[in-house]
C-alpha cells in the first residue's frame, strides 16, 4: 500500500506516521527528515537546502524528485510506502504519479490532516526535535518522559529546530497555502483524499486515521 500523509507544517504528519507504519508493516518516507539528514552531515545537497529551509521556502523540485525517486527504488519501499512531506507542489505530485504508473505501483491514499493556522504555530513554537532519530515531541502537548531525553533513542540532544522560530514558522505556513494546499485539490479531484480532523488527542487523530484509510 502506497499513502501520503498529508498536511501543513505542523500538522502532526511526524507524530501520527510512527504508529501508521508500524500498524501496516511499511517504511516511512519524510523528505524533511532525508534533507535534515544531509545538513547534519554537511554534504553539497545540505548545504543547498540549508538556505531553503531556513527561510521557510520549499527545495526545487528536481532536486526534491530525484532524492524521492532514488528513495522509492530501493527494495524495502517495493511492497509499498508511507510518503511524509511529499508532495508538496502540484508538479512534485504529477512526477510520483508517472512514476507510480510506469513502475506499476499505484497511490492507494492521501490522508490529509487539517488543523487550523493558530493551532499550528502553538504546535511547531512548542515542537522539540531529536537531533539523532528526528522524533519529535512538544513541552506541553507530548513531552519526552525524561526532560530533555528522547524516549525513543535515549539521545540528549533534543532541540528546537531552527526553521521552527516564529517567524519561519510564518513563512512555512504561508508557502503552504501558496504552493501545497492545491496540491490536497488536486488529490480530491482524483478522489485520493480523505481529511481527516486534526485537532485533539494524538491518539483521537490515530484512530481517525486509521478509521480513514479502512473506509
Ligand atoms: P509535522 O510532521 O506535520 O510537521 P509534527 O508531527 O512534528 O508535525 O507535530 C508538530 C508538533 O505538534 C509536535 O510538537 C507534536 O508533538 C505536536 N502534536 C502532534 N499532534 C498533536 C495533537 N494531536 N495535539 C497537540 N499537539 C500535537
Ligand atoms: P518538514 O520537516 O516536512 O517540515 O520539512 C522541512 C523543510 O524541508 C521544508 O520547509 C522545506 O524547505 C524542505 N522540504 C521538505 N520536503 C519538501 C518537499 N517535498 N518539497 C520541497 N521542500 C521540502
């Protein structure tokens, strides 16, 4: 089964993709980890992301698609994937689906979650990142047992992400509605789409998920 979660920056794509990939034995795909990834490791595409990210704007296209497509190919995502963060522009979609089709596999589900604007810089002011596994949590909302430790990896070091000050985060969410929400019309045209609530308990938005990709 191929799915993307769907949804701003902020939306809880990261919190809910865990339990889903589990629930469906599939590997998560976030383009926002894999970029995170290649800044901490200070290669040439960090380094080129680096500037996009940072002011709250999307990486190119072509950059995004070759490293999703390379991504894709390898064995573990053949009997399917859970796409995080892609797509995020109309023509980021149109490629994954020519590429779907002349590989054979097929887009089963685009779960997208909507939470109001408000809600989502409360999310991401408050969002602590692990630096070395990318979980995230939040101070009030879902915080690590342990201050400062990562429940899933024991690291020490979990931080704010620099692209999640205010002011970024107003930038995200802006080019969110510019360049990626047509993208969720461009889904329901298909009759991919399912919104699914995202406000409330983690676990209210898992089962609404779940219930979602059965129905
Ligand atoms: P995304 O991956 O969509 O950018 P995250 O999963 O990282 O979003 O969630 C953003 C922030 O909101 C994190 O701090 C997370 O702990 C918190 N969060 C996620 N889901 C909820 C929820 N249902 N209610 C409140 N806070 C949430
Ligand atoms: P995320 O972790 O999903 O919030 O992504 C962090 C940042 O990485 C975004 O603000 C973009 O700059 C970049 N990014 C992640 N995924 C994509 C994508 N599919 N297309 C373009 N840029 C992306």
């Amino acid at each position: 089964m191929n799915i993307i979660l769907f949804g701003p920056p902020g939306a809880g794509k990261g919190t809910q993709a865990s339990a889903l990939c589990e629930a469906y034995s599939m590997p998560q795909v976030a383009t926002g980890d894999i970029f995170r990834a290649h800044l901490k490791n200070n290669t040439e595409l960090g380094q080129l992301a680096r500037g996009y990210m940072n002011n709250g704007q999307l990486v190119p296209d072509e950059v995004v698609w070759k490293l999703v497509e390379s991504r894709l190919s390898e064995p573990d995502c053949a009997g399917g994937v859970l796409l995080d963060g892609f797509p995020r522009t109309v023509n980021q979609a149109e490629l994954m689906l020519g590429w779907f089709k002349s590989t054979g596999r097929e887009l089963n589900r685009v779960l997208a979650l909507i939470v109001p604007d408000e809600e989502l810089v409360v999310r991401l002011a408050g969002r602590r990142t692990c630096l070395d596994c990318q979980a995230t949590y939040h101070v009030q909302n879902n915080p690590p047992a342990v201050e400062g430790v990562c429940d899933r990896c024991g690291s020490t070091r979990v931080v704010q992400r620099e692209d999640d000050s205010e002011e970024t985060v107003r930038l995200r969410i802006a080019t969110y509605h510019r360049e990626t929400s047509p993208v969720l019309a461009f889904f329901k045209e298909q009759g991919l789409a399912s919104e699914v609530e995202g406000l409330g308990e983690i676990s209210d938005v898992a089962a609404r998920l779940r219930q979602a990709l059965q129905g």
